[in-house]
C-alpha cells in the first residue's frame, strides 16, 4: 500500500481548512462529485473554472503538466479549497487541479461563490484572504506565464513591466545569463532573434506580443465594452477610480473604468504606504490596488486593462470616449481619473537607457533585476523615499540624490528618518544628475553639486527616478478647460464663459467636481488643486459618484 499523499503546509493562511458549518453552507449551492488519481478536475488556461472544496482524498496544483517543464506547486487535502485571485476575477486559470489520491469534491459555480464573497463576511474574508496571499505566493514562486528575452531589450522590459504592474505570476528567463534558456528555445522552435516570448498554458508561443495581445490571452481585458448605454465611464484606474468604480456600481450605475496600463494607476507602483488610513502596518500600492479591482468587479463593474483612451467627443446628446483600437462608448456621465505621470530627466542617452536601465517605478520586479548591484534613486518626495527603503532590502548600495539640503523637506518626516538610519544608503543633497555612463547598459551615473560644481561618477546598475509629475490629459485636447500647467479645472475655478451644456440650454454652474463640460468630471491627482495623496483621491472618487447621481437626476427631470 503506498503511502499517503503529503499536503503543502499552510504559508501566512494561503491554505485554511473551512470549517464543518462552512462546508455545509456551501454545499448547499453546489455538487458532490467523486474523484479518481489522475482526474483533472480544471487546466492551466481555462478561461473559467468552478470553486472546489476537497471532501476527502488529495489534489495536486500544477504547472505546465503534461509538458517538459511540469512543476507541483502545491497539494491539498480534505478541507481545503482550491482556486486563487483569477477565479474571482474571471481570469483563465494559472495551473491545473490534478488529483493525486482519489476521495470526493464539492464544486461549486463561480457565480454563486462570488455571491458569497459579497454577502457572506466571515466566508468571503477568508476566501479573498487566501486568494490574494496565493497570488503573492505564484508570484513569488515564478509560476505563471514564462517571459524570455535579452534584459537590454526594450520589449521584454515593456513585457515584464506589464506583467509586474498588474499583478500577473511569471518567470523572467535571461537568454544571456539563464543556461536553460537556449535548450528551452530550441524546444519551442524559437531562434533567439525572435526574442522576447512569452510561454502562456506551458508550451503555446507568443513572439513580442503587444500589450493588448497579451492582456487578452490572460484574460485582463473585457471581452466587449463598447456600448451607448453607461451612466458612467472612468477614465483611468487609479485610486480614484477604482473607488468611483466601488461606489458607482455598489449603488446601481452601470459602469466601466478603463486604464492604458494597470488597475492601481501610480500608486500600484509603491512597494510600501503606511499613511493610509485602517492599515497601521502598512499596505503595497499593488495589494491595495488588487483589493479595490476586486471590489469593484464584486458589485458588477466593468474594469479593462489596457484600454488607451485617445479622445473625448459628444455624439446625440452623450458624451463619447475613443479608444485607440477604435472603440467608441458612448455614455451619460464621465470621470476623468487619468492621474500624472512621472517627469523624465533631462540628461543626455536618458532614452537609450530607459529601454533597460531606468526605471519610474520600483516595485519586486525591479529589486530582482537589480539584486545585489549598486543603484541611483533621484527625487526628494514620499515616492523617492518609499522607493529608497524598498530597494535598500534587496541592493547593495543605493544612492539618493536630492536637489537641496534638507531630506525632510519635501518628504514625510518618518521616511526620512529611516532612510538616514539606513547603513547602506547615502544621501547626496544639492545633487543633480548631469549624465548617464554604459555600454548597452547604465554603468555609471554621473552627478554635480550644485554650490561647488563639482562633479562625480557614482557606480550604478540601475536609476530610478521621482521628480515630480505632468497630468495625462493631453488626450483632452481642448475640450475640457484646465489650468496652465495642464490640470483640469473644476467647480468654482471653472470661468464662466467656460461652462458647455451637451443639451444646449442655459448652462448651470459646474458642481464641485465637474469640469467645463457639464457631466464630465474630475477627481485625484489629474484635477487642478487636488493634494497629491491616495486618501484624497479616493475620497474624490467616492464624491464625484454622488455628483454624477446629481445631474442624472437633472438630466431625467
């Protein structure tokens, strides 16, 4: 008799047992079925698959099974259940449920486990719970999609960029530094000039694939969103987004929010917030942002990512949103959640770099590529110094170049303490970066004091760079009024000769989120005024719905 199979012990609560009165609440909404080894009960790319709860005998989750590179990640036993963050957010699956010791399975439809995720607080806690700590675990683990490329391609940066920001487990395979990457090529058929590639479901080939392209194959994209029948269409997928996203759905709207690049906006690119209010240990920019889509996609809004909004037009009375691939929805109320977007240095080959060397974010991809090497992080403001503590637990050194003398001028007053007391950190002040040094990539930066103009080179593989921000609201052009560096204007800033009415009668005043165009507003870091913070704009957010309810009502009355 052989012996029996060994489950995966629990990590940090990504495998709770439910109890007796769980299972029999859920059992009510689904079926027992019995199970034989070597049964699989979903696969790796599965664009849907039901919730399994393990009744006796054991399930393996695997990776690629069936192929050269098959890989157990876990195994569980009776008790657990299966499933991670893209059943609930109607991703194809990442692995295959394979059972390995025959006993018997409650599963249940997706539809009816949402359901209770939304209605059933204790139940639905511990399953979001699970869920996210898994998809940390896949993460972590490298499972998921497989990216191969040149780590001074351009394309494979955009790639693992795409898959970071919005929360995708893969594994990054450096043709020049990975000795399986040659055999792995050559297994797929592809030379090493068609590089970068992506493995999707353990041996299906995408070469360069765009962004659009790959966000559909992993299931991130919605399937159809053009429609003339929204009552609201966010325009990016910020903080102040996705909370307008919540609380327009949770209160009856029909909603979409579209975003070129990532659900989260810049904020998914922090590696640690510790201000926000209700998270006293801190919470990343991608756990919260993770959290929110959830919540969102819970009462019945609509998130795509990508989606690049190119214009803002009016067409019968609504108003009209152009995507890039040629969508057009047409919709009774929008709000503007575009946000800003980093300042680039002006310093020469800052663009032969940005392909490889130079980054806007620093998040766990960015810290694996730079591991152990020396880094230059430029900026004096909360973003510079999340960035610094982040990157000094995974660097060797890290350089912080700020423009005058004071650390805590700009920054908050605990960031720059801790920063000072870290050992493998130096503070340059009345620093400016004069050039970037490197064959293919950065090497060296070189850098000025601005009092004595005396220059040096600092050794450094990597260069992450947070010096402020410009609104992404080129998109606009002119139909919108905004302020002379670019911001939207709302409520009262808003001239009066200013104010436009679709419905062509006298136009009201704009209400205190509303821009020039009446039903069209604004909220977060893309408004004029707005204070630059992620409390804030969700705030905004929350607010601009009960706004957008308003003239709804003076619309139908």
């Amino acid at each position: 008799m052989s012996d029996p199979v060994q489950e995966t012990p629990d990590r940090y609560g990504a495998y709770p047992r439910l109890s007796a009165e769980q299972i029999d609440a859920l059992a009510s909404r689904g079926q027992r079925h019995t199970t034989d080894i070597g049964e699989t009960l979903f696969h790796e790319g599965d664009p849907s698959y039901d919730f399994y709860v393990i009744l006796s005998g054991a399930v393996a989750l695997i990776e690629g099974y069936g192929t050269p590179a098959e890989r157990e990640i876990s195994v569980h036993g009776p008790g657990r259940f299966l499933g991670e963050l893209s059943l609930l957010a109607g991703q194809p699956a990442l692995l295959s449920a394979v059972v390995r010791e025959p006993g018997e399975v409650l599963n249940i439809p997706v539809d009816d486990v949402r359901a209770l995720v939304a209605h059933d607080p204790t139940l639905g806690d511990l399953i979001l719970r699970s869920y996210m700590i898994r998809r940390s675990l896949l993460i972590e683990m490298g499972a998921g999609i497989r990216i191969i490329g040149s780590r001074y391609s351009a394309d494979a940066r955009r790639l693992r960029d795409f898959a970071a920001r919005n929360r995708l487990p893969y594994r990054w395979i450096d043709v020049e530094q990975d000795p399986t990457a040659e055999t792995l090529l050559r297994q797929l058929g592809v030379t090493p000039q068609e590089t970068p590639v992506v493995i999707w479901r353990g041996q299906e080939v995408l070469r360069n694939p765009s962004n659009d392209e790959l966000a559909r194959v992993v299931g991130l994209a919605e399937p159809s969103i053009a429609s003339s029948d929204y009552d609201v269409v966010v325009v990016g997928a910020g903080p102040a987004g996705l909370a307008a996203g919540v609380y327009a759905a949770s209160e009856g709207l029909s909603v979409v929010v579209l975003d070129a690049v990532a659900a989260g906006g810049q904020a998914s690119t922090s590696s640690r917030i510790e201000n926000y209010l209700g998270f006293p240990g801190g919470i990343s920019g991608g756990d919260l942002a993770e959290r929110a889509t959830l919540q969102a996609r819970k009462f019945g809004a609509r998130i795509t990512v990508p989606a690049s909004v190119t214009a803002l037009d009016a067409h019968d009375g609504l108003h009209l949103i152009r995507l890039a691939d040629g969508t057009e929805i047409a919709t009774r109320t929008v709000l503007i959640t575009t946000g800003a977007r980093y300042r680039k240095l002006r310093v020469p080959r800052l663009a032969e770099f940005e392909g490889t060397s130079v980054y806007y974010a620093a998040t766990a991809a960015e810290a694996q590529l730079c591991r152990g090497d020396q880094v230059a992080v430029v900026g004096g403001g909360n973003s510079a110094g999340q960035a610094t503590v982040f990157l000094a637990g995974h660097v060797a050194h890290a350089h912080l170049m700020i423009m005058h003398d004071d650390l805590s001028r700009d920054m908050s007053r605990y960031l720059a303490d801790r920063i000072t007391a870290l050992p493998n950190v130096t503070v340059h002040t009345n620093t400016e970066v004069c050039d970037l040094e490197g064959n293919g990539r950065l090497e060296e930066v070189v850098v000025a004091d601005m009092k004595t103009e005396h220059s040096q080179r600092i050794p450094a593989t990597a260069l992450f760079v947070f010096i402020g921000a410009e609104p992404c609201t080129t998109w606009l052009d002119k139909q919108i009024a905004v302020d002379h560096h670019g911001y939207v204007l709302t409520g009262s800033d808003v001239p009066a000769d200013a104010v436009t009415d679709l419905r062509q009668g006298t136009p009201r005043r704009p209400y205190l989120l509303e821009t020039s165009r009446l039903g069209v507003f604004a909220a977060g870091d893309v408004r004029s005024g707005s204070i630059k913070r992620v409390a804030s704009a969700v705030g905004e957010g929350a607010m601009a719905i009960r706004f957008v309810h308003e003239h709804l009502r003076l619309r139908q009355g």
